[in-house]
C-alpha cells in the first residue's frame, strides 16, 4: 500500500524521531538521499551545474546540504537564495564544499539574479516546505521564470502546492522528478499537485507513521483483494453481475459494458435491455444469458431516456449497483443501498451543482462532498481516479496511460465494478481494484500506442494473470 500522508501526520513522526537521534541527523539523512536522487537524475556528477533554489527553512536546508554533498562529488553547485532566513549550516556547509551562493534579495524583494550562463543541467526547487501557502512569493517566481525549461527536481513536494488536498493555486513548480521523505504527502496522488509532482522518489528516513486517509493501492494489494474461484466452485457461488445499458441509440455503451464484466472475474452475466441490442451482445458475447437473479447491477452506459426507470428496477432488487453516465442525474440524495457511483468531472459538477473547471481544480474536495451526500462509494475518473466513501476514506488508481482517455472506456470500468461486486467485494474494494485492473490493463492493451476501449477489455484477463502469477 502506498500512504499519502497530512502534514501534520508527518511533523508528529518527525518530532519523534528527532527526541532520538543527534541534533541535524535527519535532515543529513534526507540531504543525502536528495543528492543521490539528483545524481540518478543527471547520470554523472564530475563538471554537471546544479542551481539550488532555497527559501527559508529546513527545505532549504535540505537542498543546501544536499548541495554540499554534491559539489564534494566534483558538481557545480550555485546557491540562489530567496530569503534572509535560509539555512544557516546548510549555507556555511555548502561553501565549505565549494558551492557558490548569491542572493538573497535585494532592497525591493524581489530575487535580483539573471539566468545562468551557461545554463545549470537541473534545478532544485527547495523554496517552501510542507508547511508552506499555496502559491509563490515575487521573489520566486522571478526565479524560476530565469530557469525556465530546465529539468526541476523538488525536495518533498513542488513548491507552490497545497501539500494536505492537492490543490494549487496561484504560482507553482512543475517539478520533473520530486524526492519526498518518510511518506507520500496528498499533493504526490491527487491531482492538479499529483501532475505538478512528475516522477516521486521516495527516500527512506525512518518515520514511524500511523495509516493514512489517502492510499494508493499497489500490486500486491490488488492480487490480494482479488476474488477467487475456490476448488468448490459454480458460476452460480461465483456471482452473477446485471447488465441494464444501452439503447438503440447507443448499442455500443451496452456491449462495452458487457466487455468489462464478462472477463472471467465473476461467473455469469446477465444482458436487460432492448431486444435488438441484446441481439447484437448474445453474437458479440455468446456466454450471456438475459433476465434473473444477480448479486449486483450496472446502470446507466447509453441508456438515454431510459436509464432512470433502469435504475429503479435494478434497486428494486436489493443488490449493490454500479451506477455510471445517464443514470446519474437520476440520483437524489442518499441512496440507501451499496451503491457505486462512477462520474466523470463534467457529471459530479452537474450532480453537485458547480462548475465542471471547480471539480478539475478541487477533485477531492468534491468526491468527498459526493460520497457524503449520497452517502455512497464515488468513483471521480480523471488522471488519477479517486474512490472515496461517506467515512472519508480515499483512494487513488494510479495505473494507466493517458491513451485510456477514449470513447467507452467509461462503460468496460463499470461493467468491470460490477463483475467484482457481484463476486463479493464490497463498494469501496470493488470500485479500487476494479480501477486498478482498468489502469493495469489499458498500460498492456496500449504497449506505448494509441487504444480502444474494446482492447482495454480484452487485456483484463492478462491484466490479472500478471498479478496471480507475478514473473
């Protein structure tokens, strides 16, 4: 499990871990993974330029010395500070290396440096801490507009961002790699930070920490929460997912749906819908039967005018539901049974009556405002899917490659939910792993290139015998 952490979760294991070790020795820990990630970074040290930028505080502190450890290794090491409280040792270390500081400011604020000729080979971004605002200082700003283009790597998270939510706003790094320390912090999983965080290394330096409210699920979680046929078995102990998608106007939505559940996961899928697109999803998927008995439904892919009285009748048998696209603006308040709810930004906007661009800049504010007002399981899709439920617990998918954004990809996630459903996991689980395995299988589907959701589908199957039977 990968934990994202709150800041002050992180200050609490810091102070801790301090009371016992000689004073400076955790911040020489986290220098000292930082310099080494930066050498990853550049490939060799000997005659490499390094620019640090550094503001006030142990952050700066951390880069300084990092820089230390770097010019001792044969880099250049130039020191831009941006603040009259930069770090004092981490200052009197790095010349002592042979680093090269300039700064902090002049008379009016603002960083009075010009860009470096010739240009550093990266840049570390060690303005504000964990602690820090959202947004930058004039000073800053300044800074970073002079190293524009150049390969950034921020000490715990790109300065600028909310650290606890994931929000920016304002000013703020576009990091290309981010060393953290001790723990993931939210803005490393939740997007707009997650996108501004790039690549995240995670450096080791001994925190004792208590489970977090934000996780991201990893291989071995999945293949451990993955339902699996007992010797015993028959489709019947396996569950049966329901079907009630399409329309004649969207005959596509409901064989994609159909796609996602019938791959193996559950033993039996049930087809309700328009006689002529049952047609087409009994040649297309010849192992679905049509109206009975289910341990859970799907509702709402392409079912137009329909998808409200589809999704009464799917409640009206006492099963969890997936509900996803048109059945969504037929939910009002809390729904009452074990419900999945699978919306894009556009439709939890419409669902929560906001502006689509105020879900993109806040998505876990408002997936978290949508499981508490309908007191459901909400699956928010985006770069980095959210699930999150009524008690506050979130999860982020971190798998998948951005050609996963096509038409229908939406219809095999949730008929993939609704398989997992009615296998016996429960909402939270379901909506998690399910799009896990989406990510996982679109990364295999896509082999570096563009895809459809059809082959999205078909790599399913592969996606979870990659799990079982890791090579």
């Amino acid at each position: 499990m990968r934990w994202a952490h709150t800041v002050e979760q992180v200050r609490a294991a810091e102070e801790e871990l301090m009371a016992t070790l000689p004073e400076g020795a955790l911040m020489q820990r986290a220098a000292h993974g930082l310099a080494y990630a930066v050498l990853d970074l550049l490939g060799s040290a000997y005659g490499r330029r390094v620019l640090l930028l550094v503001g006030a505080g142990n952050n700066g502190g951390d880069a300084l010395y990092a820089g230390a450890v770097l010019a001792r290794r044969g880099c250049q090491v130039e020191a831009w500070l941006l603040s009259e409280r930069a770090h004092a040792g981490g200052v009197q270390a790095l010349r002592a290396a042979g680093g090269r500081v300039v700064g902090p400011t002049t008379p009016r604020g603002a960083f009075s440096g010009t860009r470096p000729v010739p240009a550093p080979d990266v840049v570390v971004d060690g303005i504000v801490g964990i602690g820090g605002r959202p947004g930058l200082r004039p000073e800053a700003v300044a800074a970073l507009e002079l190293v524009q283009g150049i390969p950034v790597v921020a000490v715990d998270t790109p300065s600028g961002v909310d650290v606890d939510t994931g929000e920016v706003a304002g000013p703020h790094v576009q990091a290309t790699v981010t060393v953290t320390f001790g723990t993931h912090k939210v803005a490393h999983l939740v997007d707009p930070a997650a996108a501004a965080s790039g690549a995240v290394t995670l450096i080791d330096i001994g925190l004792e920490l208590p489970p977090a409210a934000v996780e991201a699920l990893q291989a071995d979680d999945v293949a451990r929460l993955l339902p699996r046929p007992p010797r015993e078995a028959q489709k019947y102990t396996r569950g049966v997912v329901g079907i009630r998608a399409g329309s004649a106007t969207y005959p596509g939505a409901a064989l994609l749906s159909v796609a996602g559940a019938a791959t193996g996961l559950c033993g039996m899928v049930r087809y309700v819908g328009p006689t002529p697109v049952a047609d087409r999803v009994r040649d297309a998927h010849p192992e679905v039967v049509g109206a009975g008995r289910v341990q859970a439904w799907v509702v709402g892919s392409g079912g137009g005018d329909d998808a409200g009285k589809e999704l009464e009748a799917a409640w009206a048998d006492d099963v969890p539901v997936v509900v996803d696209a048109d059945a969504l603006a037929h939910i009002q308040g809390p729904v009452g049974a074990p419900t999945v709810l699978t919306p894009h930004a556009g439709e939890l906007a419409a669902m929560l009556g906001v502006e689509r661009r105020t879900v993109e800049a806040r998505p876990l504010a408002h997936a978290r405002a949508a499981a508490t007002t309908y007191g459901a399981v909400v699956l928010l899709k985006g770069h980095h899917t959210l699930v999150t439920t009524p008690a506050g617990e979130v999860r982020v998918t971190t798998t998948g490659v951005p050609w996963l954004a096509t038409a229908g990809a939406g219809d095999v996630l949730g008929g993939l939910i609704g398989a997992l459903l009615a296998a016996g996991l429960d909402p939270f689980d379901a909506a998690s792993v399910g799009s896990w395995l989406h990510g996982a299988a679109a990364t295999l589907a896509s082999r570096g290139g563009p895809i459809v959701a059809g082959e999205v589908a078909r790599s399913i199957p592969e996606a979870v015998r990659s799990l079982l039977h890791p090579q």
